[in-house]
C-alpha cells in the first residue's frame, strides 16, 4: 500500500489537498476491501461512498499514529458490515447461499467455476478466517502487515490462515 512519505507533512496539507490524495490512492484498494464483503459491484460502490464519507467527516481526528491505510482498512469494514446489517434485518447476518446467490447475480461478476467453488467455500468460513485468506491469497500481504492493519496477533493470524486453507480445500474439493 502506498502510504503518503511522510505523514506528518501529509497532516499540515490542507484537507482538500489530504482528501485528493486519499481519493486517488485508496479509493480503488478500498473498493477491493469492501467488495468481498458485499458481494456486488453496486453495494461495494454504495459503501465505498459511505466509507469517503466516513474518512473525510474524520479526517481532521486521524491522530497520525498509525498508517492512514490501516485507519482507512478498519472504517471500509465497519461500513461493509454496517451496510450488511442494515440491508440484511439488523443483526441477522444474510446466510451463505444468499450472499453467493448475489455475488452470482451481479452482471459484474465474470469468475468461472473454480472461483465460484472459491467464492462458495469461503462464505462458510467464520469472518476472521475470511478476512485473513483474503488479505494473504488475494492481496499477497504479509503476516506482519495483516497484524498490523487487523490489530490481530501474527500468530493468531497464521492459525486462522491455516485453518482457512484446509477447510477451504476439503469444501473446493468434496463439492
């Protein structure tokens, strides 16, 4: 992730100056955040919108002591899962099959039978296990980096990784 060169030079910009440059570095990484999450091209585009909001209301609290993409990370996936429960009757979770069917159904979706079987066995693993595969296979991030971005221990990690990995082969494979 391209983080600005120095953050504290970054936080004297003026906001619109900050606000641009997030735009034009994050907005796409950001999309493949949430994505994943919501399944479809239009609600990834609805809550990347929520999440640009989000970070510019408070951008001027961003304390300069993290990453900014790790800040940006956490409040695309508190949106994601907002955006879930909202559309989703509150703190019921939509189950696996509907959040396939929608992936499936979306006319931006052009993966073939190996990434759907993917796709399938992914949404039965629990949400952390989830989120670390996607973070390692998809976006070739490092355990430290995962940590760092997840709050998460790197050992913690690993575990949760590994456990991924073999259900997802034994649910690509027996299917």
């Amino acid at each position: 992730m391209k983080e600005p060169d120095n953050l504290l030079d970054f936080k004297k910009k003026p906001i619109h100056e900050q606000i641009n440059w997030i735009v034009k570095n994050y907005s796409q990484d950001l999309y493949w955040v949430i994505r994943p999450i919501v399944k479809t091209h239009e609600n990834a585009d609805d809550v990347l919108q929520n999440t640009l909001m989000k970070v510019f209301q408070n951008l001027p609290k961003f304390r300069y002591d993290s990453k900014l993409f790790s800040w940006l990370y956490r409040i695309a996936v508190n949106e994601s899962l907002n955006y879930l429960k909202k559309h989703y009757k509150h703190d019921v979770e939509p189950d696996d099959d509907s959040m396939i069917n929608l992936l499936v159904s979306d006319t931006y979706y052009d993966g073939d039978d190996i990434s759907l079987r993917l796709e399938k066995a992914m949404a039965k693993l629990p949400p952390k296990q989830q989120e670390v595969f996607r973070l390692k296979y998809f976006n070739n991030m490092k355990f430290n980096e995962i940590s760092e971005l997840t709050g998460t221990s790197v050992g913690s990690l690993k575990a949760n990784y590994h456990h991924a990995v073999k259900k997802i082969k034994h649910l690509v494979i027996s299917h």
